[in-house]
C-alpha cells in the first residue's frame, strides 16, 4: 500500500478497472430483485455545473447502495438534447447543431461525467437528437394522431415582426425579440396540440397514491391541473346582444358582484367598447398587458391593474347592472376568460375595489354580525350566514352553494359545470432543432400521417439556420415537397417540429431497450424494469416534465405497450448549490466550474462534500472550507489504514467473540447508522458524520498501538467495514482501500454489511446530571438502570451535593437513560 492518498492515480485506475470489466453492466435477471434508480438526463450545454455533480452523486451513491444490498440496478444516462441553445448557436457562429450537441456530449461524457466514478452502464445511452431515439417520437406521435389524442387547432405564437419569425418564450426578452430588440406580437397559428386534458382526471386522483412524492411537488401538480368545481352563469349586457358567462366555484356570494372582469384577449371585447368614449384607453392598455408574461400576470405579487370599459352587464339574480372591467390578471385561458367580482369575499377583488373606488357589498356575514364593508381591512373569505341575497338571506353559505346552483339551473341562466386549469399540450414549434412532426398535407386527402414503414421523417442538413423567416423546415425545398402517401399526389410535409418535452416524456422506457430498433422499447424489458424506483433531479421540473412524463406513460399504457400507471414511484428534488447566498450563476459569477475541483482534489472529494454539505433535498452552500474537510477526512482514513495495513494484513476480522469491545461496537453502531441514515430519505450527511466518528474511534482505539489477537481482529473488521460504508459515497478510493489490505474482488461487488445486533446493546449509558437546568456532572451506569437508582446515583454525587447541602431537592426529573435534572 502506498503511504500517500495520491487520488489522480486512484481514479484513473478504478475508472480504467471498471470500464474494462463492465462493472456496470446489467441485463434483466429474474432472479434478482430490480432497481431502477434515475437522474434527470442533462441538455448538452457543453459543461457540466456544480448541480450536475450534486444531482449525479445522489443517484450514485443510491445505486451503488441498492447493489450491495442485492439489487440488478438499473442506473443510466443519455442527453436530452434536441433543443433552442444549438440553434442558437448555429445561428451566432454557423455551426451545425448536430455538430455542436454532439461535440457537446462526447466532452461532457468522456471528460466530465466518467471522471466522477459514476456507476452508469454506458452502454445503455440514450440521445434524443439521433434518429434512432426520435423516430420514436414520431411512431408515439401517430399513435396519438390516430387516438384523437394529437390534434391541430389555432393558438397564439410569440411574432417578431421584423425577423418575420416564430420567437419561443426564452427568445422573448421584457417583451422584445432577442436579437432584434423588435416588439413582439401575438399571432395566430395552426398548431399541433396532445390532448392531456382526456387525461386530467387520472392525472388528479393518482396524485394522492404517489406516497414516494414530496408533497410540495404533488400540490404544485395538483394546482396545475386545477380541477374546480362552480357554476357556470350567463351575465346579459347592456346594448350587446351576446351573454358574458362566467365562471365561478362561488355561487353564495354572486349577490355580492359589484363588477366583473373580462380578459384583454377576451373575444367579446371590441362589442363592449364599440362607441364608448372609454374605447381608445381600452385599447391601448390591452395592448401593454398583451406584452406580458401570462404567468406573472396571474402570479399573486403582480400588480393588479384594470381599466372600465364603459359596459354594464346585468346580474340575473338581481337585475342589478355592474361595470365591466378589463382585467390584466384574467386570462382568456382560465374558465371563460371573465369572473364576476365580489371585493367583499374575494381578496383579489377587494384589492382591486379599494384601488379603482368600486363598491363593496357584503353577502356572507360573520357570527359577529359585524362586517361593515366601510370598516373591513380585507376580504372575508370564511364561512358565514347569507344576507343582502334575496329569498337566500339566513341561509349558511355553505348550504347556499348548492341553493344558489340550483336556482340558476333552474331560471335557465347558467350550469353546474367542472373547470379544469390544465390545458392541451401545444407541442408545436417553428424550430429546427428538433423532431420533425410526421404530417403530410396532401390538396386532396387533407391530413396525412407519414406511413409507419417510412420513419423516421429525418431532419434535413440542406438548411441554413438565419433565425429569421418561417420555419427553418419550410426553407428546405427537398423536405417540404413531397407526395402523398394515400393518393400519390402533390403534397407537402409538415415544417414545425416538437416541443423538446417530448423527449423527455418516455426516455427513461427507452433505456430499458436502448437498441431496439422494432419498438420504442421492449415490453418485456420494461415490464422488468419500470416503474423507476427512484428518480432524482431538480424542483425546477415538478410541474411540466413530471405531469407530461406522467401523461406519457399511461397513453403508452393504454397503447397496449406497458402495463404500469406512473413511471416514477420515488421522487427526489434536491436542494440547489448556492454560494455566497445565491443560485451559482454566470450573471453573478459565483460560479464554482466543477473540473477546477476534480482536477485539485479529485472527484470522491467533490462526491463526498456535496453529499455531506447538507441533506440532498435542502440547498447547499458551497465552502472552500467543507472541501477541504471532505479532503483531510478522506487523508486521515488512507493515513490510518495505512499505518495498520501490516497489522492487519492476514488477520481475520473479527465476529462474535469481541462483542464487549468497543470498538467493536462502534463498527456496529456506525453500520446501523449508516444503513439507517440511507434508508430514512438518504440522510447522507448524518451517514457521513457517523462514518467520521468512527474514524475518530479508530484513532482512539489504536493510540497506543494493537497489541493483542483480538485487538488486531477488531481493527480489522473496523477497516474493512469503513471501507464497505465508505464506498459509496467514495467509490474509487474506497477500492483502492480495499484492494490494499488484500481482498481479490472488488468492493462494488461485495454484500453491504450487517449489524451485530447482540455487539450494540449498550452495556453501560453516560447520564448527564444537571442542577436547576445546568450540567454540573456526569455519571457512568450500567445500561438500563431505573429511574429510581438513576435518581439516587445523582443524588450521591459529590457535585450535585455541593448544591444539596444535605437538604432533599424540591424535584428530581429524570430521562430515561440520559438525564437527570435536580431542582433545589
Ligand atoms: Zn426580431
Ligand atoms: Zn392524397
């Protein structure tokens, strides 16, 4: 063994060792029990960053876990890499994308990820850009064609007009085109849509059965999809001849509308405005609210803000007539683009009343009786009596609800109706960088699909990427034109391609067949693999690619090709890398690049720091400090072991006949901590500590060297199970250890240890002994002594007699075998 933890060496040689040997490889094994354990596959920026390695190292040291523990572990990766950063950059320096993505991923493969020890089978990788991987997409597309589950229908675009293009939403800066500066403008196009909404119903109620889910991201999903379940009411208004419904899960407080609200985008507008004097103000502040972004304008901080349009509609139920409003927070994407107002039980509302003097009136009274709409500070939203509400007033509100409902049935000015948040997955996308859609648009058959036996529909390469014009696709003569598959005719294909969600959506059933080039995966393998066990990545994804990867899986269920409901059974979202108190970012260049750690202290100390910094679903703060510490610890374990490596060398660790020693019994006490920290939600922090007490132990044990059989027995077993424990978090160094000290395999393959249950029982337990709440001693007693001996032992003491003077205390409490507290 050599004296000096020399970590370039080590890594290179385990990373060597385990390539050759395909240490990773795995194939379906009946015989053994599955895991599928599953990162976020990365977009090939072309570097990986600090969460890279984080979100890479807790899916490690899962998987490297579940085979000691006697799993087939399932643990690949692939790129997601179709996507706008390589037409980006096609278009700045006139690099292919294709050459660009996959130069990407070559150096973050070969000079990244394999320098970190991952334990991936390779040979499993998936890139979403190749053909053999989008094709796929587009069999899945027609599929869905063929189901009514992929259709066409029109919806806004972001425009540039000046670059007469397409812009997607990260193009549109503050309203601008990123390269122009130009405003952009709304514009209708036809667009392909995945009607996930036929799905919204399952995608609700198999919320409540993933258990292995944060419950932050199963609420996140849940307000997404945003089932409610209210009344639908048709408003009249005045000199218009058409109804403005509304939409609302309150029906008790619709004596309470003292006005409405209507979306900008709201279709009736322009026969509102029609002649009012308010018209041109009208228009003008549409078009500033149509240059926002629709999520800020519906988030609860955005300013609230609304213009009169001159309109009154009439509540049905009283006949009243209310203001119409232009709304910025109402979107015409949200149950029909208008709500009534009610400021007295609405806090939005109320806002808005107090802000634009619009009156407030109050229809749900407290048990106080004391809601004065001239005193109230804020909306009253609880539950109350009915008043101000016609043959409704005395009734609970509650109870109102439905009377309400039933009234409106009844006089035929509106429905009981379920409104859902979620809408059609637009999957569009004027780009090139992507899967082509599998259409054909034939003068005489209308909407072809492409034939199966004619996949993939293959990007074309004659294509100069301007970012300007229409869709990159419809530049290129040789793709566009084309015949017919039905008729032979003339006819032309589809130029837009797939939003790059797609790809994501049902990758990881590819990886259970990586090559199979007769399916998009096997059903039989996926049948042994899926669902994933564990999937890792970042909150960032709890809405979209979860509810779509969701939505994918159970269409390819229904498809007949898988018999599973959710693809993801455990889900973990870790914490960002922060340094400084912020996101590591360019803009604020606190920005750690991961290959100056590997390069200074190798990767098991970039692995074991960001594993031990803080527990994986919490952020971590970057520390010079706390790499260095990860650095010495790993020094101070090679510097033990090597200083025993003779001691230890032939001897056979010890069993059962050392259960009284003591660091026999931490050996077993760290197991059972270690196991446990990684059961209990991998606590990986807490594992890591215990890991270095035991270090400590060791040390402790051996200051004045190991003299005796047992002793040398003892230590043995000590270091081989740190070196099992350790092995994990830091894969290479952990081999190189074991090697060392004589065993012929190695460590990846070997069983995780098993606690001595018999070796932990306590023998004896340190009791702390305060007087009036402050530690004046301590005492030693054998493990599980009573209370009451516990009681007199502390009595006894001389330290605690300083304070009793002989009198007996005014009250003793005791904690079972860990305290006792004197109070005189
Ligand atoms: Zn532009
Ligand atoms: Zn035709």
């Amino acid at each position: 063994m050599e004296e000096r933890y020399d970590f370039k060496k080590v890594e290179e040689r385990w990373q060597r060792l385990w390539q050759e040997s395909k240490t990773f490889k795995v194939t379906e094994d009946p015989a053994k029990p599955k895991y599928y354990c599953l990162e976020m596959f990365p977009y090939p920026s072309g570097r990986i960053h600090m969460g890279h390695v984080r979100n890479y190292s807790i899916g490690d040291v899962i998987s490297r876990y579940k085979r000691m523990r006697g799993f087939n572990v399932l643990h690949p990766m692939g790129w997601d890499s179709f996507g706008l950063p390589a037409e980006n950059a096609a278009i700045k320096h006139g690099t292919h994308p294709a050459k660009w993505t996959l130069e990407n991923i070559a150096f973050m493969r070969d000079k990244q990820l394999k320098r970190l020890g991952l334990s991936y089978d390779w040979d499993r990788e998936v890139t979403t850009c190749l053909e053999e991987y989008y094709r796929w997409n587009q069999w899945l597309f027609i599929k869905m064609y063929e189901r009514g589950l992929a259709y066409k229908k029109l919806s806004y675009v972001n425009w540039c007009p000046s670059c007469n293009t397409v812009l997607a939403n990260e193009q549109v800066e503050d309203g601008l085109c990123w390269r122009c500066s130009s405003v952009v403008q709304h514009k209708e196009l036809e667009q392909w849509f995945f009607k996930i909404t036929a799905y919204a119903e399952e995608l609700l109620a198999y919320t409540d059965k993933l258990t292995g889910w944060p419950e932050r991201v199963l609420t996140m999903q849940r307000n997404w999809i945003g089932k409610s379940v209210g009344v639908e009411v048709d408003f009249s208004v005045e000199g218009v001849g058409e109804k403005l419904a509304i939409f609302t899960t309150r029906p008790d407080t619709l004596y309470g509308v003292t006005f409405m609200s209507i979306a900008p985008e709201h279709p009736m507008l322009e026969s509102l405005i029609k002649g009012k004097r308010e018209a041109d103000d009208v228009r003008a502040f549409v078009q500033r609210v149509m240059r926002e972004d629709k999520a800020a304008r519906t988030d609860e901080a955005h300013e609230k803000e609304g213009i009169f349009t001159g309109a009154y509609a009439v509540n049905p139920l009283n006949n009243e007539r209310v203001p119409v409003w232009v709304g910025n927070f109402v979107l015409m994407e949200y149950g029909t683009g208008a709500i009534m107002s009610v400021p007295a039980h609405d806090q939005r509302d109320f806002e808005f009343a107090k802000k634009y003097t619009i009156p407030v009136r109050v229809v749900i009274q407290n048990a106080e009786k004391n809601l004065d709409p001239a005193t109230m500070k804020e909306a009253y939203i609880a539950e109350g009596t009915m008043v101000n509400s016609g043959p409704f007033d005395g009734t609970p509100n509650g109870k109102g609800k439905e009377a309400v409902a039933d009234y409106v049935e009844r006089k035929k000015t509106g429905r009981r109706t379920v409104n859902w948040r979620l809408r059609d997955w637009g999957i569009s996308r004027q780009r090139y960088w992507g899967t082509p859609i599998p259409i054909i648009y034939c003068e005489k058959c209308g909407v072809v699909p492409v034939a199966e036996k004619n996949l993939p529909v293959k990007l074309p390469t004659d294509v100069a990427l301007t970012g300007k014009g229409q869709s990159p696709l419809a530049e290129s003569k040789s793709f566009r034109e084309t015949t017919c598959p039905t008729c032979g005719g003339k006819a032309r294909r589809e130029t837009d391609t797939m939003d790059t969600f797609v790809d994501s959506s049902w990758y990881f059933l590819r990886y259970c067949s990586p090559r199979d080039d007769k399916a998009p995966f096997d059903k039989k393998a996926a049948g042994y693999w899926m669902s994933v066990d564990q999937y890792i990545g970042g909150i960032e994804h709890a809405v979209l690619h979860l509810l779509y990867a969701r939505f994918f899986t159970k269409v390819i269920r229904d498809l007949g090709l898988f018999n599973g409901d959710e693809p993801f059974l455990n889900l973990l979202t870790q914490g960002m890398v922060i340094k400084d108190g912020a996101k590591m970012s360019k803009s604020k260049g606190n920005v750690v690049d991961p290959d100056f750690i590997l390069t200074k202290y190798g990767a098991d100390t970039a692995r074991l720091f960001s594993l031990f910094a803080a527990p994986p679903e919490r952020d971590l703060e970057w520390s010079d400090q706390g790499v260095d510490g990860a650095y010495r610890f790993l020094h101070r374990v090679w510097a033990i072991v090597y200083r025993h490596s003779r001691d230890v060398l032939n001897v056979k660790p010890a069993g059962a006949e050392a259960r009284g020693d003591r660091l026999y019994r931490k050996t077993h006490l760290t197991i059972k901590k270690v196991t446990e920290d990684i059961e209990r939600e991998f606590h990986f922090n807490t594992a890591i500590s215990a890991l270095m007490e035991m270090v400590n132990e060791m040390y402790d044990y051996t200051t004045d060297g190991v003299s005796t059989d047992l002793q040398r027995a003892v230590l043995r077993s000590a270091i081989d199970t740190l070196t099992l424990l350790i092995s994990p978090f830091a894969p290479h160094f952990a081999e190189e250890l074991w090697a060392s000290t004589g065993h012929p395999a190695h460590i990846a393959n070997e069983p995780w240890p098993q606690h001595d249950p018999e070796a932990i029982k306590a023998s004896e337990v340190t009791i702390i002994v305060q007087v009036n709440g402050k530690v004046r001693s301590k005492l030693t007693l054998p493990a599980g002594t009573s209370d009451k001996d516990a009681e007199a032992a502390a009595l006894a003491d001389p330290k605690v007699k300083e304070f009793t003077r002989g009198n007996p205390p005014k009250k003793v409490v005791v904690v079972q075998g860990k305290l006792v507290n004197v109070v005189v």
